[in-house]
C-alpha cells in the first residue's frame, strides 16, 4: 500500500459559534481562499507557533532565573566585601597588638 500524501481525503472538524464561522468565512474570502483551504492552511501554520510559544516561554522563564540569579551574586558580592572589610580591620588591630608587645 503506497502512502500518498497528496490526496486530501480526510475529513477534520470542529464546532464554532456562527459568528466565528461568519469570521471565518470572511478572512478566507479576503484571501481568495475557501473555508476548507483557509483552515487547512491555518492548522498547517499553527503547528510551528506553539513550538514557538513554547519557546518564548521557556526564554521568558531563562531571563527570570538568571535576572534572580543575579540579584543573589550582587547580594553575595556586597556580603563578601562587607566581610573582607572586617577582617582587614580585625588583621590591622591585630597587627597593632603584636607591634606593642614587641617594644
């Protein structure tokens, strides 16, 4: 049995108030299309912008992880200078202690 891909003879339904028909309708006419054609081509479009949708959504949540993960190093770095300050302080009087018992 040989698959022929060019024969379109199955039939895909779906059930819309009449006035998405009546829209419907009247986009495929501006396009010189018929209903039938308009749907199929617009099914055929569909297929690729969900992959695309999911795709903006999974980059949207990316720039959210990392604007966050940011936020933390900039936290962090600001902890760490506070920190390195306190200990040159504490090494600077340590220094000074050690200097007077040796005089």
């Amino acid at each position: 049995m040989e698959l022929n891909d060019q024969n379109r003879n199955f039939t895909i339904s779906s059930k819309v108030s009449s006035s998405q028909k009546a829209k419907y309708i009247q986009e495929a006419g501006r396009l010189n299309l018929s209903l039938s054609e308009w749907v199929c081509g617009t099914l055929d479009m569909s297929i690729n912008a969900y992959e695309d949708v999911n795709e903006i959504t999974e980059v949207k949540q990316l720039q959210e992880d990392s604007g966050e993960k940011d936020k933390k190093i900039n936290r962090l770095s600001s902890s760490l200078e506070i920190v390195k300050s306190h200990l040159d302080l504490i090494k600077s009087i340590n220094i000074k202690k050690d200097k007077r018992y040796w005089y």
